[in-house]
C-alpha cells in the first residue's frame, strides 16, 4: 500500500476513533493516525511537536484547527478531548 493511502487510511481510523467516542486520550490520534506523518504534515519541528502531544495544552488554536481538518473533524472534538484529558 503506498504511504499516502495508508497515512489516509490511519487518519480515518482516528476519525472513526474519535467520533465512536472511543478514544480515550488526545495522544491516541497520533498513535492510530501516526506521530511522524502529522508532525510533518503540520509543519512542526519534531522535538516541539513531542513536547505538544504530551502536553496539548501547547498546541496552538491554529494548530489544533489544521489537525481537525487533517481528520476531517470539528476541533470542538479535539478541544473537548483535551478538556476531558486535563480533568
């Protein structure tokens, strides 16, 4: 499988993670969908890109906004996972 069409198919099933209700924890999506691929595709250097997925509370709007279209999401999804994380 080339690695566009699996890095889409990995992003689905984050979605389909996220939506189901079944994530757990914000850092799930990058273990599903990939921590390299996204970093990348957000344009993050790698080592802040760590330090953000481990505290989301450093990820800016923007970024969290690139991340939800990347899933094809609301980021209202993504904010309230973090909420739900920080609690």
């Amino acid at each position: 499988m080339p690695e566009e069409k699996k890095f889409e198919s990995r992003l689905q099933a984050a979605k389909a993670h996220i939506e189901s209700g079944q994530l757990k924890t914000f850092q799930q999506i990058f273990q599903i969908a990939g921590k390299t691929a996204i970093q990348k595709m957000l344009g993050v250097n790698f080592n802040t890109f760590n330090r953000k997925v481990n505290d989301p509370r450093l990820f800016t709007i923007a970024e969290l906004i690139e991340l939800a279209a990347l899933l094809q999401i609301d980021s209202i999804l993504l904010y309230q996972q973090i909420i739900k994380d920080l609690r």
